[in-house]
C-alpha cells in the first residue's frame, strides 16, 4: 500500500508543520509494517510538505492512522494548513 499525502502550510506556520511533520517520520519509522515513511518538499511550492509512505498491508495503515503521535496532528491540522490535505492511494501497476 502506497500513499502520497500532501500539506500546504500557511506562511506563519510551515516551521512549525515541518518540524511537527519530521518529528512524525522518526516515530513511524519504527512502526510494524512501515516500510518507507519519506518526507519531500515541493521546488515549485515551498509552503508544500509531501509524505510518500508505503506500508505492508491496509491494517498496518490502520494502526499507525490510531497512534497517539498521529492523533496529536491530526488535532492541530486545521490550523497549520492552508487548505485540506490531498490524499493519493497508489496501486503499482507494473513490477
């Protein structure tokens, strides 16, 4: 399972999104069923912050979707962002 999830900070908060959104890597890196967890930048839009995530099964998505640590951001989200999150599942079609 592939994810591509996409957050566009407001100005006064993108330091804050980033370092929120770093901290998240290092917790769910270490999740079961984690197998990349990468956090990008956008070189045509600087206030943009992309997870690319692949995760073993739905379930191991599921669980990480209950930890406390992603609970905590997705408390504070609306007012970090701009506009709402754009969330892409990916399923590879060639090998």
């Amino acid at each position: 399972m592939v994810l591509v999830v996409s957050f566009h900070a407001r100005p006064d908060t993108y330091e804050e999104l980033r370092r929120r959104l770093l901290e998240l890597v290092e917790l769910t890196c270490v999740e079961p069923g984690c197998l990349r967890y990468e956090l990008h930048t956008c070189d045509d839009d600087p206030l943009q912050l992309t997870f690319v995530e692949t995760w073993a099964s739905a379930d191991a998505h599921a669980a990480h979707d209950e930890t406390a640590h992603v609970r905590a951001i997705q408390a504070d989200i609306p007012r970090l962002v701009s506009r709402p999150l754009t969330v892409h599942r990916l399923r590879r079609i060639t090998r």
